[in-house]
C-alpha cells in the first residue's frame, strides 16, 4: 500500500481532502478555546459569491429518553452552515449569517450549540462521513469545510473549561461548602460567588464554575449550599429545605481571608433556585455590590424534598433560624407524570394562594443598593422566569432604583439559558425543542448572549 492510501486508512475521518483548489478554514483561537469565547472562524480561497458548508461535530454526554426511563449516553451533534463568499472569497463565521444551516442569523458560537444528535434532525451527508466518537472527546470539536462536493480542509478545536494559570481550593467547613479559583498570584481581584440551581451542589460542577469564572479575572467562590444525598456530601442540608440566608454571609467570611478576594466587590450569579437565594441575599445584605440572575423567581418558594410529618414550619430558604414566608408546592404527582410542566405547577400554585402570602413571600429587593441583572424566558417550562423577572424589575422601578436594573427578556428561549452558549441545546430531540422548555435556536442564542452579558455586567458593577 502506497504511502498515501495508508494515511487515508489511518485518518478516516478527514474524509477526501482537496486541498489543491485553495480553500483554507482558519480558528483564530488555535487549537484550544475557553468555552463562552468567540472561535474566530474564517474560510478563504473561495470564488466571490461560491456556496461552501461547513459541519461541525462534537461527542457530547447527554440524559436521553430510552425504554421509558433517562440513561446518560455519548451521543455526536452534528451542526452545519451554508456561507456566500463575499468580495473577497472570504467566509467570516462570527460575523456573517448562514443562507441555511442548523441555526440563523450572524453567531460567533452557532456550531457548539445548534448540532442535532446524529440521526435525529435534518442534517445533511458530509462527504467525510460521521467522525468516530474516540476522536472527538475531551471536548473536541471538529469542523469541516465542504466545498463543491468534497472535504477542502479541516480542524479540530478542544473546549477547554478553564485556564491553565487557575489555581484551586477545594473548601469544606462546617459553614462553607465549594470550590475557590483565582489565577495563580492574583490578588485582590473581584470576587464571585456562584450558587447552583435545584439540582443540587457537586464539587465536580463547582470546580468547573469556579474554574470558569475565575479564568475571567474573579476570585470565585463556587458555593455548594445544598446537596441531594447521592452526592456525599453531608456538610450542606440534604432536600432543598430552610437553606440559612447565612451561608452567603459565611462565604463572605471565608472569602475575606483570602489575598486574592477583594470583598468590598462583591457580586452573585445565581442560576435558577440559586438566583432566588441571590436575590433573598441582597435584600439582607448591603456589602452584595451586584447580582446576576438569571431565570429568577421573585417570591419565595416552599421546601420540597423534605420529611414535613414533623410538624414543624418548612419553607426553601431561612434567616435568623426562622422559615421565610413562601408559597407552597401543591401535588406534584401530574409533573412527574408528565403532565404537567413545573411551570404550570408554579403558576397553580401561586393562583392558589391568598393575596396576602403572595406579598409576604414577595422578596424585598428594594431594600438592596445592589445592580441587577435579569435574565429571564417566555417558554420556561420549570418555572415562569419571565414574568417574575419583569416583576423583580418592577420592584425595584417602583423604589426608584430603575437605573440599577439590567432586564434581558427571551420570549422564545426555555430554562436552559444560563450556560456559556457552547453547549448543544437540542440535547437529543429531533422536534426543535429543548428539554427546559422553548425553542432550541431561541435557547442557544439567549444562552450565549446571557453570558457576554453576565460578564460585562460583573466587570462593569465591580470595577
């Protein structure tokens, strides 16, 4: 066998490349990109006017629906993009919008989240065929550019989730439960700390927050402030039950004994239940320079996951020891059947109450002199982000306090908005829909603008 046919053997996937007809696809960043980052893809050597594609492919660990239970499978998403070559035989991917393609419109980040699982959606044969998941993992992507019926080049990008210069502490005390990350050497930086959502803390997602977060210049603190018992970790209550308010204030505490935190700038991101915990935080606490909120709720929400045969006063969250006024959760048997969304569940739940428990569960933002950012979705089919978004705005133009608030509304867009816009939001589905709610193109272009806007919004508040 010739020496070439071995190299065709040994490299599958690169299908049939022509590259004597001059087309060249360039990534700015290398071979290595920080997720939430612009790729800076181009194409050059096209004819002015030429229609190239160009595929995108990635392994990506996703929960699918199989023999009516959710398994977590390796599965490849497959995005694509037809481009013009303008007066210049030039394709500029971030900058241009595709003719057709898995997503619209002018996106520095269409190819990471707009694929659709290999044999699910419309995607078309690349004539270098599917690539082999063994080469696509620790987040590589590869992309391919299809020019007149054949493979003209190709690269392969791996996402990487922080910097190489982050250093890290993994925390466990009594009080406070994370990860902290700042760049090796910083001092006095910003600070951040991040709160999940009611899926729970794990120090693998928090390491990874951390570790994002602190590569943009924050001393981050991920804070674990509950945890479902799977995860072992037993320092933080286990069911989502009269979480103490107090915890921020003890991460405060940690944080202030750290050379690289500064926490007189001081910011929250919270995502979800954790942008209600943000929000509660701020109202009590005035050292809290900004929060970042994204899908958020504006009033307090009863436990769940708990034992409440004791009698004894439950809510989601506590201050002083006492459970804050909440609404409560009705039967949740039609949500895990399936036939209802917990957002229509919140919205019962809410109708249901009187008047005066919507006021008292009513969180008290005004009372803050923090920044506001808020982000929140028209189809959200865990809980109605938008509306209580626009009411959390609402409280605080009311006070007077309108030019601290930053509101960023998707009426199309779903839950899953609160990502770097890197990660497929298709997640499987072959209908267009995502699994928080929404429609996946809205979801993946909201989640990556909420994301440039998150860290212009902290850089701007703690400078």
């Amino acid at each position: 066998m010739c020496d070439f046919l071995r190299l065709l053997v040994a490299i599958p996937f690169l299908g049939f490349v022509v590259s004597a007809e001059g087309a060249r696809l360039s990534i700015q960043a290398g071979n290595s990109l920080l997720v939430g980052e612009r790729p800076g893809i181009t194409v050059d050597g096209v004819d002015p006017g030429e229609r190239v594609r160009l595929h995108s492919f990635r392994s990506q660990m996703v929960s699918v629906r199989e023999a009516g239970a959710y398994v977590n499978k390796n599965v490849i998403f497959h995005a694509w993009a037809d481009f013009a070559g303008n007066s210049k035989g030039t394709v500029d991917v971030d900058a241009q919008p595709p003719v057709a393609g898995s997503y619209s419109g002018a996106d520095p980040r269409g190819f990471f989240w707009s694929g659709y699982a290999e044999g699910s959606g419309p995607t078309p044969p690349t004539p270098g065929g599917v690539p082999a998941a063994e080469t696509l993992k620790g987040r590589v992507v590869r992309f391919e550019l299809e020019r007149k019926g054949a493979i003209a080049d190709a690269r392969s990008l791996a996402l990487r989730l922080w910097n190489d210069d982050i250093e890290f502490t993994k925390v466990e005390t009594p009080n406070v439960v994370g990860y902290f990350a700042a760049p090796k050497g910083a001092l006095k930086l910003p600070v951040a700390i991040t709160l999940h959502g009611s899926e729970g803390g794990t120090f693998d997602a928090a390491k990874r927050d951390a570790g994002l977060f602190a590569s943009h210049g924050f001393a981050t603190l991920s804070l674990i402030y509950f945890a479902w018992p799977y995860s072992g970790i037993v320092q933080v209550p286990q069911a989502f039950d009269n979480i103490p308010l107090e915890r921020i204030a003890y991460a405060r505490k940690w944080l202030a004994g750290r050379p690289e935190a500064d926490v007189t700038r001081l910011a929250l991101r919270g995502v979800s239940k954790g942008s209600e915990l943000a929000l509660l935080a701020a109202a009590e606490y005035q050292w809290v320079r900004a929060v970042a909120a994204c899908v958020p709720s504006s009033l307090v929400w009863g436990a769940f996951g708990a034992d409440f045969s004791d009698g004894k006063p439950h809510s989601g969250f506590s201050f002083a020891g006492k459970p804050l006024a909440n609404i409560g959760y009705g039967d949740y048997a039609p949500v895990e059947a399936g036939t209802m969304t917990l957002a229509a569940r919140h919205r019962l739940d809410r109708t249901a109450a009187s008047g005066d428990a919507v006021r008292s569960a009513a969180i008290s933002v005004e009372r803050s002199s923090a920044r506001f950012l808020l982000a929140g979705s028209g189809e959200d089919d865990v809980w109605p982000s938008l509306e209580m978004s626009k009411e959390v705005a609402a409280r605080l133009q009311a006070a007077g306090k309108e030019p601290l608030i930053e509101l960023q509304l998707f009426p199309h867009a779903g839950h899953y908005i609160c990502g770097t816009g890197d990660a497929p939001s298709r997640s499987g589905s072959s209908d267009g829909s995502t699994p928080g709610g929404g429609a996946a193109e809205a979801t993946g272009q909201a989640a990556r603008e909420v994301w440039e806007k998150t860290l212009a919004f902290l850089r701007g508040s703690l400078r």
